[in-house]
C-alpha cells in the first residue's frame, strides 16, 4: 500500500511508467491530486524503478 499522494490525470504521456498512477491504492484512506503534466515533463512523476530497487535492497 502507498502512502504517497495518487495520481488522477487520464492523459499523461508518463502514466504508464509513474508510481504515482500504478502504486496499489487504500480504499479507505487515500490522497489524490492532478499534477501539471507537459510532453514528457509532469511535477510529480515518480518512476516505478526507484522504488523496486528500494524493495530489492531492504531484503
């Protein structure tokens, strides 16, 4: 589960590689925002790689 604010846009060219629109959700207690998104620039993108090299090195 993601304790990071969810990603809502529909249209953005990075969505596809972001955390933030891929990450598993809580249903009950979650936060979701629209970041401003231009070409292959968004505010806030996270890519997924950081975080599975994270997950990698704590085992």
């Amino acid at each position: 589960m993601s304790d990071i604010t969810m990603c809502t846009s529909i249209d953005c060219q990075l969505a596809k590689k972001c955390y933030r629109k891929l990450a598993e959700k809580n249903l009950y207690y979650q936060s979701f925002a629209e970041f401003k998104h231009e070409n292959d620039k968004c505010e806030g993108y996270m890519p997924i790689n950081i975080y599975d090299d994270k997950m990698d090195s704590s085992n």
